[in-house]
C-alpha cells in the first residue's frame, strides 16, 4: 500500500496481510494508526511507529510518488472495535482527529477515542438515527453530513466537531434540499465525483455523488449537482450552494450557479473559486459567488452565471522521466478532462488510468489579458489568496500606459486617457486598501512598500528642467534619467499624473486611517521637485498632507536654497515633532544664528558643559565670518561666553558638589574658552584703569 | 491761550503724478517728450512732464553708480514723496504723492507744516509694484508690446488701462492703504487633512481630464486653498481677485447655479464683473502669466462661495467650446456641493474670538502667507497704525530675529517681532500692563496662537 497525502510531501508504503477484501482503509491525521475495514459491522486498527521526520524534499510532487516512498513497518497487532449496535451495517468512519473516529451505521453514528498505547477504544456518544443513506465528512470544515430519514435521500444532518472543545460532536438542525424535477427521461447525470459505474441512479433520489462539502470566503457550503432537463436533448446544469451555520439554523439555500450545458460534469474549489469541469466540452466554468456583476439577488438566493466560460486547465508537463522506468515513453500531452479523471474537493483531480494526481491552481495572471474590465479584474484578484502578485502587475500596467506610452500593453488598452487611468486607479487604490484594513483571511494585503514597488516606476520621468537659476535642485535628484524622450509638455503631463497617483494614494490611505510611511512622502517630494512645484510642496506641507516627520524635515533641510526656503518648513516640523530640539538647535547654528540658538536651549534643553562648548565654538566661527563684512568685537562671543560664565557660577554650588568627580574634565572643556575670553576682553577692561 | 482750534488736517495724502518712461526711447536731445510712454495727469504741462521723467531718471542712473543691494526706489521732498521702480529692462514706473500737510495755529497765524512720517516706503512700494503687475497680467510684458506693435500701440494699450485703473482703483488703494494691504499676501484657509486630499482629488482629476486645463486655483470666500502656478503668479491673481471679483461676489446671493466671471478693467466699477451663466467662448479671459509671460486662457467659475480659476494653454487646440464649459462645470458641481458648510465651519475656526484685547498680523514672506485680525478702520487701531507701519518697516533690519515693544501714551502695546522670514505685529490693549506683563502676554500667545510653527527669539 502506498500513501500519498497533501500535507506529506512523501510518500509512504507498507505492507499488510491480506485478511479479506478491504472495503475502506483510512490513515488518522498523524499517521500514527491505520484503520481498515473490512467486513461490514467491524473496524481493525494498525499502529504504526511515529514517521521519521523527512527532510522536505524538493518539490516535485507527482514525480516523487513512485520512486521514493518510505517503506513504513506497521505494528504487528491489529486490533478491532465492533460497531455497538450489532444489527447495524457500518457503512464507513471517520477520523475527527488523531485519537478520535466516528462510525457511521446505517441506525447510528458511534464516536469513540482511541487509545493507541492500550489499543482500545472508548465509547464517548452515539447519535441514533434512523435510514442513513450516506455520508460526507471533511475535517478541514469539522463537518459531518448525514444523509438519513425519507428514502429520497434528501433529509440532511450535519454534525459539527471539535468547533469550540475536543471530543465534540454537536447534531445542527436537520434540513432538506430540493429535489431534481423528476423527469421521465432516463437520466445519464452522472456523480461528478465518482468514477463512471452506476449511471442509471433514479433522478429523483439525492445521492452521495451529487453532493459535496466545501468552504468559500470562510463559509461552509454543501454543493449540489443537479441536472434539469426541460427539453429532450437540452438541458443545464446547476450547482445549489447551501450555506450550512453554526448558529443552529437550518442550512439555507444561498447560492445557484448556472451553467447552460448538460452532460457530466464535476466541481472543484481552488482559492474560493467555484470551477466546474465540463467533460463534454472539455472546458472549465469559473464562478465567483461575491462577484455582483454575474449574479443577482432574487430575495431568497443569488442565482450566479459562470465568471469565465471555457477555459481550459493549462496542460501540465509531466517529467516522466523521474517516473519509473517501466513507464513507457509518454505521449506529450496528457488528455485534459479525460473520462478517467477522478475529481476531489477542494482542487485534487486523479487520472486513474495514468495513475496521476494533480493539485489544482490558478494562473491569475492569466486573467490580466482576458478581464478586460479592470475594475472587475481587481475585485476578483483582491479575492484570491495569492492574488498579490497579479494585482502588482496590473497597477504596473495601468500605470505604465501613461508614463511611457510606448510600451503597448498586450490587451490594446493603451490608448486609455490619463483622467481615466487616474480615476481606475481611485477605485483600486481603495479597493486594495479597504482589503488591507479589514484584514481578513486568504485576501492578498498590499502594504505601501508593495504599492510603491509599483510607483517607484515613476522614477525614470525626467525632470522639468528649471527656468533661471533654479537648476540646482537636480543634485538630490539622482535617479532622473535622461533617456526619455518626451518632451517638455509631456514630461509636465505625466509627472502631473504621477503626483496626482501618489496623492490619491495618500489620500486612498487617510480614508482608512492608515500611517503613510516616508518612502510614499519621499517619492512625492521628488515629483512636485521635478516638475518644479516648490508652491504647491509647502502648500501640501502646510495642509498637512505630508505628516511631519524626522526624516521628512530633512528631506526639506536638504532641498532648501536661496530660491527655495525650504529651512523654515523643516523647522516648523521639527519643532511640531517636540522631540527633535537638538537637530533645531543644530540647523540654527548651521545658518549661524547663534543668540537664536542659544535662547532656543534656553527654552528648550537642559544645559551642559557640551553644549556650551558647541555654542562656543559656533560663536567663533560666526565672528570669524561677520568680521570680514563688519567691525565686529567677537560680540557673538561675548555673549554667549558671559552667559554661560554666569550660568555656571550660579549653578555650581549645587551641581558641583553633586558631580565633584567628574567636574575637573568638564571644567576643562571650557578652560580653553576661559581664556580665549580673558585674552579679549578681561584684559582690555583693565588696560582702562591704567590709560586713566 | 485760549485753547481753539489749534491745528487742523489741511489736506492728506493723495497721488499727484503717475508716469511710465523708458529713457532709451530718446535718442537726441530735444526728443526728451519721446522716452514718456504714460503720464499721469494728461493735462500736464510737456515740460514739466520732461523736467519730473529727467529728475527720475538721473537719480535711477546716479544711485546704480553706488552699486547698492536694493536700489534707490525713493525720494523724500517736503512737499511730495517720490516713488519709483524698474520694472522692465530701461523701462520704469514711478508716482509722485502729496504729503499730508497740517496747519498750526501760532500768534493768530496758521503755519503750515508737511508731515513726512505719515507716508511710509514700506507700505506705499508695493502699491506701485503691483500696479505694474495688475497691467502685466492683462496685457504682457511692456516690452513684448514694443516688439508686437510699437512704441505707439503700447502708448494706447498704457494710456486705456492707467487711466482707469488710476481713476477707479489706484486713488482708492493710496487712501485705504494699511499694513495689510502692503505685504501682498495670500489668506489661506486651512482646512482639514481629509476634505484638503479630496479637493486635491477633485481638481487634479479635472486637470488631467481636460488636458489643455493646466493648473488650478481654488477659493471660498476671499481665502485662498490650493493654487496649482508659482508663488509670485499666486499672490498676483489672489490680488486681483481680491481687487476686481470680490467686492462684488461678496454682495451676490448665493445661488447654486454656477456662473462664469469675466472681468472688464475698462468699465465702471460698478460694471466690471461680468456674471454669466451662459456657457459661452465669451467667458474667457487672457492672463499673461509665468517668467517669462506667457498668455494663459482663463475660465473664472463660481459656485455658491467657491471661485475657481481654471488656467488653460492658450496655444492648445480649441477647447472652448461649451461643452467643456458645462463639463467642467457639471464635474465640480457635483462633488463641491456637500463640501461647502465644511469650509464655512473652517472660516469660522481660523478667526476663533479669543481674547478681545489682542490684535495680530502675520505675515511669512516664504509662502506668502498672511493674516490680520485687525480692522484698521476702527479705534484705536487706526490712530496707531502709523507706528505699527514703522515698526514694520524697522523690523526688515532685523537678521534673522528680533522683537520690540513700544507703548505710547493712550496707545495700546504693539509687539513687533521678526523670526527670520516670518514677520509679526502684536497690539495689546491692556494700557495698564508694565511690560514685564506684556512679556508673559506675548510669551502666551506664541504659544496658543503660534505653537506650531517655530519662533526664533
């Protein structure tokens, strides 16, 4: 026996003693016990040692099932548990988890936990009912659904597990679902699930292989395959959704999904998509059942049309190669929607006759070339678990059909005007960003450094190049590149554009009350720099737009020049960030407003040693540079030393018997200042006396 | 002495002579009548018109000779204040002011005395600068009309506009002239982070949807909160709204149908506006905006209280047709509508009654930004606004910081102070304050009124 599961990439084999036909045979979660059944009112269980932990293999799953399956040794000593109601059938059971199993007779649903050290079992409930038909159980919904009552088979109970506590099993209210029309004609519906016996099964009897369990957008749904035949020879299918709740109300009928076509026809969900796989046309339909523009609402349910008609599942290149070699040398297609193909919710499709299994997925870049609706194409991808990738490269594009025209888009959409890019780019800005604030489950989040991974394209538009003397501003423009060949009203034109993108970002991000980070504020900067819109940069400033940061004010520090006082909006900011008052008293010296500086820590910081000595030491520096234009007495000096001097004798009576130790070093910071100023100026004051 | 009547205002200030000239014009001599492209009054005597140009014009060359940072622009006579400015290459403007005489009465004799102070440099320059720039906006530069038509075809395009815009605004400014109306600042309004993204959204959309649309001005009221031109152009069509839109919208009721505004310089004031509801090519306008100028197209909307000036590339294809018109229109309409009690609750926040006693004016010389509670035709304001006036011009001295505070008898205090582009003007009327409690005062307002922006001391 070889074991292949989802959650193991390898595959496992062992043997057994053959003891009678095996009617079922099922693995618990961890592999750790096997259950066989195979008589009809029995179940023997097989211990197995725990699975030595593999190494994860390298990805290649439908190649590694043949070569490299681990040879498992299973415990000796099978053990069995009788189903309790003796004259009972056991139809099939169920794992609920490692060390729970759940029979399923024809009177009766036997929920037992097992001991696999003991290898016994113990009885926790058991549900009696009368006619069950069938069952469907999927772990991952914690669902059980019983098929029992009127013959037709379609009175159902689901049985939820595990939702709130283990050892669970909670009956939820019964319900029943319509019944296909009976028809006199001999149907050839067939399960979509099953392989191709038994075809003559009555219509007007719900079976197992109509039904399925699956979850979409977090919900669990019990999908139901009807066949309708309203002329001879023509007829349509449709899957009823049945919306199956915790709360204890019966399951209520939700969703239809039609598809205009008749013959056989099987079902998978992949990443919330609804695909139904039509053998006769070998073509898949795609419903989204939160998509509104295919469906409408008529007061009890919302009846879908397909999203995408006839697509085809992309061939699938299997390297046979790493097959075994007694595998013949195999044609290079495989023959989609074979009638060999066996289909399991949510996305696995079997060949049996190839001995194939695949996992389904979705190409969603595909959709890029056939949505042609943009927004409708956004709505879907923001639904797709993995639809991030996609959403980029479609925001790239839109954006691209803009800046730089000449790069055509492969979906003609490239003679789109820029008011209208701008106003798809609204509603998908939004629309990513309502995604990313309510945080739900298998949503693609697109943060800003994805978004400006996106915008950071606008980069490459040269900038206008400044009338007059404000050319300068090209230093903190290193990425402009020149190899754009548009001209000027055009660079104006899409550099206006870019601005108004990553304004309406901004914008789009204030709506949900999202921080923006610096990097957007950055890139918007540099645009109105660009194209030379210093006005309108402090108005943005001034309106708040850009919030106030550290890094932001620098960004301004180093843009401002004489044409472009930018100093003083980096100041305001700094200021209004009250916890930057060093960089203030920094940018105040670098200008050389010394007495400003000094009034400021006045204010605004504690005063030290150190920073009298760089007060000092500016002080100098701007005498040395006013004394060129002025007759100055080192007055800047003057004042900033007698205010210190003074500052310290009145202090150090108290801080210096507080820090004596440390009080010589910092004495002698300001020693070479003391007498700098006693060269100047003590000295002149008793030249007085003496000249008198 | 028996205390009568001992001095009285004679006459006040008011602007005598107002000329344009470009000396290169005269190329021999006799020809001196050759170099006045605009005098003002016409009825001058031609000789005297020459002596008043000559006197400018060698002063103009004689104080380049020193080689100052800021040109000489001004002359102090007993009788009148001379005034002038180079406006374009070897073309100046220039006007002569009266000044304010009062007689005294001594031993039965009324002496006739010239007060000097009352006029103020400061605040009469940018009259004559902007003067300058109001004709340049609707008719270019001076010189490119040289090239176009002539010498003659600028004489008439000077002597059409100046004789109006002297009759019926100039006069006027001289006489109303305050301290607020000398810095040529822009009120903004500020508004709200969210409602100010959804203005930029609506406009920048209407920009790129009309492509010739090139930039954007918007108003409510008389406050300015987005303009999409360059500082200088901004404060330059914000005066001129100021001047010729708004005194009459402001007496409009507000009707929710859009209108298009035109303005007429040459008509009687009461007539200058022209109000349309009509969607017409008529609607449009010319400004010459940009260095150099360039003709733009404007489009002037109203909507209730909102203005709108759409600025379009004249060089474009034609685009004025009204379906852009009514386009244009409908797209604001739609989205301005539920924004306008928004910005009339912001109105009323940026004036918030606080303190009834304290006065400010402000002004920041980066952005142009400026704001004034002060109602300057009120007591006590209006007796002191000629210390304020020079407590204005003395605080350009100040690099980059400086504060004073002066009281005068039966004035209140009047702060002034400078933080490097930032000018401040604080009147407190609390007679009694020593200043020691003026200082704290000052020190409270900063920091409730000002806590934002950052101070120098």
């Amino acid at each position: 026996v070889t074991v292949k599961g989802q959650r193991h990439e390898q595959a496992y084999s062992f043997r057994l003693e053959d003891k009678g036909a095996i009617q079922s045979i099922k693995f618990n979660p961890d592999l750790s016990v096997l259950a066989i059944k195979r008589n009809s009112n029995s179940v023997e269980f097989l211990n197995f040692p725990s699975i030595p932990s593999v190494p994860t293999s390298p990805r290649s799953p439908s190649s590694s099932m043949a070569t490299t399956a681990t040879i498992l040794q299973p415990d000796t000593i099978e053990y069995s548990q009788l189903s309790k109601t003796k004259a009972s059938k056991l139809y099939d059971f169920n794992w609920l988890s490692d060390k729970e199993i759940v029979f399923v007779t024809d009177l009766s649903l036997e929920h037992y936990v097992l001991s696999a050290k003991q290898r016994t079992l113990r009885q926790l409930k058991t549900h009696e009912l009368s006619n069950i038909h069938w069952q469907l159980f999927s772990r991952e919904m914690n669902l059980l659904l019983i098929s029992a009552g009127t013959p037709s088979g379609n009175s159902l109970i689901p049985f939820s597990f595990h939702k709130t506590q283990q050892q669970q099993l909670i009956k939820l209210p019964k319900f029943e679902v319509d019944l296909p029309q009976v028809t006199n004609l001999r149907s050839n519906s067939t399960a979509s699930n099953a392989a191709n016996q038994s075809t003559s099964k009555r219509c007007n009897e719900l079976t197992e292989r109509d039904c399925m369990l699956a979850n979409i957008y977090g919900r669990s749904y019990l999908f139901i395959v009807r066949q309708l035949f309203r002329v001879a020879g023509q007829g349509s299918i449709e899957v009823v959704l049945y919306q199956i709740e915790d709360d204890h109300k019966p399951a209520q009928k939700r969703h239809i999904l039609r598809l205009n076509l008749h013959g056989r026809c099987a079902l998978n969900v992949v990443d919330n998509l609804i695909l139904i796989h039509h053998q006769p046309t070998t073509s898949c339909y795609i419903y989204d059942i939160e998509d509104k523009s295919t469906s409408q609402y008529d007061g009890f349910q919302t009846i879908h049309d397909p999203l995408l008609s006839q697509l085809s599942i992309q061939p699938v290149n299997v390297n046979w190669q790493l097959l075994s070699s007694t595998m013949p040398t195999a044609p290079a297609t495989i023959e989609l929607y074979s009638s060999n193909w066996i289909v399991f919710l949510p996305n696995v499709i079997i060949d049996v006759k190839m001995g194939c299994l695949w996992y389904l997925l979705t190409n969603l870049d595909y959709l890029l070339d056939i949505i042609p609706d943009r927004l409708l194409l956004i709505d879907i991808l923001l639904r797709r678990t993995s639809g991030k990738a996609s959403i980029l490269t479609l925001l790239r594009t839109l954006l691209t059909n803009i800046t730089a025209p000449v790069q055509i888009d492969s979906n003609n959409v490239s003679n789109m005007s820029s008011s209208h890019v701008l106003d798809l780019w609204i509603e998908m800005i939004d629309r990513i960003n309502r995604v990313f604030i309510e945080n739900s489950p298998n949503r693609p989040l697109l943060d800003q450094s994805d978004i400006f991974s996106v915008l950071s394209l606008f980069s490459t538009i040269a900038s206008i190049s400044a009338t007059g003397s404000s050319t300068k501003f090209h230093r903190s423009l290193s990425i402009t590149s020149n190899d754009t060949t548009l001209d000027e009203h055009d660079q104006n034109h899409s550099l206006k554009f870019a601005t108004s993108v990553v304004i309406e970002y901004i914008r789009s991000l204030n709506d949900y009350n999202i921080s923006v980070q610096y990097f957007i504020y950055e890139l918007l900067v540099n645009l109105l720099v660009r194209n030379n819109q210093f006005f309108q940069l402090q108005q943005l400033i001034q309106y708040q737009v850009l919030a106030d940061s550290l890094q932001l004010a620098c960004l301004l520090l180093s843009l401002s020049n004489t044409q472009q006082p930018t100093t003083q909006l980096a100041l305001d900011m700094l200021k209004r960030l009250t916890n930057a008052n060093e960089e203030i008293v920094e940018i105040l010296l670098g200008h050389n407003f010394i007495i400003e500086a000094l009034h400021f820590c006045i204010g605004h910081l504690p005063i030290t040693r150190t920073l009298a000595r760089k007060l000092l030491e500016a002080a100098i520096k701007s005498d040395e540079l006013l004394s060129s234009t002025a007759s100055n007495q080192k007055i800047l000096f003057y004042t900033v030393y007698t205010f210190f001097e003074e500052y310290f004798q009145r202090t150090t009576t108290v801080s210096a018997l507080a820090q004596s130790t440390s009080n010589n070093e910092q004495k002698d910071e300001l020693e070479m200042f003391k007498s700098l100023f006693n060269l100047h100026f003590r000295h002149q004051e008793s030249d007085v006396p003496n000249i008198q | 002495m028996a205390s009568t009547i001992t001095e009285r205002i004679s006459s006040n200030l008011y602007l005598v002579e107002y000329f344009v000239f470009c000396p290169l014009l005269c190329e021999k001599e006799g020809q001196e009548g050759r170099k006045i492209l605009y005098y003002y009054p016409a009825d001058t005597d031609i000789d005297r018109q020459i002596r008043t140009v000559g006197y400018c014009e060698g002063l103009v060359k004689f104080t380049e000779t020193f080689g100052f940072e800021d040109p000489c622009e001004s002359v102090h006579f007993q009788k009148t204040r001379l005034l002038f400015h180079k406006v374009e290459q070897d073309i100046c403007i220039a006007m002569s002011l009266h000044v304010p005489v009062i007689e005294r009465k001594r031993d039965d004799k009324y002496i006739v005395e010239y007060y000097d102070d009352n006029i103020n440099d400061r605040i009469m320059l940018p009259l004559l600068k902007i003067s300058y720039r109001y004709f340049t906006l609707q008719h270019g530069a001076m010189s490119s009309s040289i090239r176009h038509g002539g010498v003659e075809e600028l004489r008439n395009i000077l002597k059409q506009h100046f004789d109006k815009f002297i009759q019926h605004h100039l006069h006027a400014m001289i006489r109303d002239v305050t301290l607020d109306t000398s810095y040529l600042g822009v009120q903004f309004l500020p508004v709200e982070k969210k409602l100010y993204l959804k203005l930029q959204s609506i406009l920048r959309r209407l920009e790129l949807r009309f492509s010739s649309l090139k930039e954007t001005l918007f108003l409510y009221k008389d406050q300015l909160i987005w303009s999409g031109l360059t500082q200088d152009d901004t404060s330059l069509v914000y005066l001129f709204f100021r001047l010729y839109y708004w005194p009459h919208l402001k007496q409009l009721q507000t009707s929710s149908t859009p209108q298009f505004l035109t303005v007429d310089t040459s008509a009687n004031p009461a007539d200058e506006l022209i109000i349309s509801s009509q969607a017409t090519s008529e609607i449009y306008q010319a400004f010459f905006l940009g260095n150099p100028l360039t003709p733009y197209r404007i489009l002037v909307i109203n909507i209730n209280l909102i203005t709108i000036f759409c600025f379009f590339h004249n060089n474009d294809e034609l685009t004025n047709d009204e379906t852009t018109n009514t386009e244009i229109v409908g797209t604001l309409k739609k989205e301005l509508d539920t924004m306008i009690p928004t910005f009339e609750e912001y109105l009323r926040k940026k004036y918030p009654v606080t303190d009834n006693t304290v006065r400010t004016v402000y002004y920041n010389k980066m952005n142009m930004a400026h704001s004034s509670t002060v109602d300057w035709t009120k007591e006590p304001i209006s007796s002191m606004s000629g210390i304020m006036n020079t407590l204005a011009e003395d605080m350009q001295w100040f690099h980059p910081s400086g504060e004073i505070m002066v009281k005068r008898e039966n004035d209140p205090w009047i702060i002034a102070k400078r933080s490097d582009m930032r000018e401040l003007l604080i009147a407190v009327n609390q007679r009694n304050a020593n200043l020691k409690e003026i200082s704290d005062k000052v020190k409270q307002i900063f920091t409730t009124q000002f806590s934002n922006i950052l101070l120098l001391e």
